[in-house]
C-alpha cells in the first residue's frame, strides 16, 4: 500500500523538497551552500531514478506472469485456482480436468499427471511437517525405486533443529514423482530472510496455501491408488475368464472324443462313463 502511494505521488514529493531546500539555501546561506545543493540534488535523482527502476522490473514481471497465465489457459489449466509465493516467482495451478497440475518456475511451468504423484510433504524450515504417499503396489514400488536411488537421503539431510517453534521463514510443499532423472519437485510457498510468528497473518496465508495443495495432490494420490485398484480387478476377472472359457473348450472337446469313440464301437458304454468321470473331476 506505501509502495503504491509513493509510486504515484513519489515524485511529486520529492520535488517539493527540492524546493524547500532551495528557498532554505536561498534564505540562509552555509559555507559551502552550492555543494551541498548539488549533493543534495544529487541524491535526490538517485531515489527518484531507484523507484523508477523498480517500476519498471514491477511492470515487467507482471507482463511476464500475464504471458504465463495465457499459455497455462491455454493448455487448459484453470487461472482462478491459482496460487503464487510471497515472491511472485514460484506458483502451482491445476488443469480443467482434475487430471493435471503445473508446478511454475520463474517463466515456465512443469506438468505433472496425476498418475505420475508418488508423494506430497509439507516442510517447514527443513522440518517435514506432514506426508501422504501412493499406498497401491505400482505406486509403492515406484516409490521405493526413487528412494532406493538415494533420493531419500538427500530429503533426510534436509532436516535440521529449529531453533524456535513459534517462528519460521520457509514453507515448502515437495513433491516426488516418477521422473528419474528429478523425482523430487518443490515450491517454496513462503521465503524470508528473517523469522516471522506462525501467528502472523503473512504465516497462516502462505501456510493455508501450501497445506490446501497438500490436499489436493493427496486425492490425486488416491485417485491414482484406485484406478490402480480397478485395474488389477479387472485384470484378474479377465485372467479368470479366459481360464474358465478354455478349461470349458477342453472338456467339451474331450467328452466329444469319447462319445465318437463309444458310437464307433472303439470303447464300451462303461469305458465312456469312467473317463467322463475322470475328466469332470479334473474340471472341479
């Protein structure tokens, strides 16, 4: 809010400081008044220039996140559920769909299908805070791979002593999928130099931001653990069909062998009933 009011009014006040010095010099006159003047005038410029920089990088980055939004739109990201850092720099945003969500960098976006979620945590300051991960047997053992490539001991070196619960200057939402090559995704939801009060405002914002996607990227996780689920019964209803379809085809294929052979004669009535026997016990 002071920003925006010295971005409008900035260089009116500086200008009337400006002047005021000026009748000050001219009213009382110092040893050395045209130098000072100069310094003054000097410094002056530099703080009106700064803020006109810092404009200008404003203006730029919200040119830049405009055209973001416009390429997420039109991959088919919704723009209304959206949510950046307190820096504006990292962001995380997910498709009309349900199926997808973009984790954003800077001024691009990487996509991650649901299928690929392996697990979401919620670190504060190095401390895991929360975790959820895939429970299923392709997601379990996907999730096993990663860490047994030394992913996990990387996220463990991560965790440190806080000096202080109450106070904290990151919150990071990560997350492992099934990439190889960079299973472990991540986005810092809040950055300070400086500690702040988890009772604070700025805290419980950024806080809230990062634990809502935890959820979301959690019923993503189960609906990936369900499909998966699905998959397998159905898998396993058809194996058992297919078994079923063939025991049948094989029985029926050797009754009417032996019944060929009884009507030509080849085996007698008796002969015909204790194989049929033998091959009905063998189905059940």
């Amino acid at each position: 809010m002071l920003k925006g009011f010295f971005d409008v009014l900035g260089p009116f006040i500086l200008f009337f400081v400006f002047i005021l010095l000026l009748l000050l010099l001219i009213s009382k006159p110092v040893v050395g008044g045209p130098i000072f003047t100069v310094l003054v005038m000097g410094a002056i410029y530099i703080i009106y220039q700064g803020n006109e920089d810092n404009k200008k990088l404003q203006q730029e980055r919200e040119f830049q996140l405009r055209e973001q939004q416009d390429e997420l739109e039109r991959e088919g990201y919704s723009l209304s559920n959206i949510s950046y850092n307190n820096l504006s720099n990292q962001g995380i945003t997910i498709s009309e769909s349900g199926d997808n969500i973009a984790l954003l960098q800077e001024l691009s976006f990487f996509e991650i299908n649901f299928k690929e979620l392996l697990k979401a945590e919620i670190i504060e300051d190095g401390i895991s805070i929360t975790t959820t991960s895939r429970r299923g047997q392709v997601g379990g053992a996907l999730l096993g791979g990663v860490f047994a490539g030394g992913v996990g001991a990387v996220i463990g070196g991560l965790s440190s002593q806080k000096t202080n619960d109450d106070q904290v200057k990151n919150i990071q939402l990560q997350i492992t999928v099934n990439d190889e090559k960079s299973p472990v995704k991540s986005i810092d939801f809040l950055v300070l130099d400086d500690y702040i009060s988890k009772s604070s405002p700025m805290y419980q914002n950024y806080y809230n931001d990062a634990n809502y996607w935890y959820n979301v990227i959690e019923v993503l996780i189960d609906k990936a653990d369900r499909e998966e689920q699905d998959q397998n019964k159905k898998e396993f209803n058809n194996g058992d069909e297919k078994n079923d379809s063939s025991s049948q085809g094989s029985v029926a294929d050797e009754l009417r062998k032996l019944n060929d052979l009884t009507k030509e004669g080849v085996i007698s009535q008796a002969e015909f009933d204790k194989e049929k026997d033998k091959i009905l016990s063998r189905k059940y």
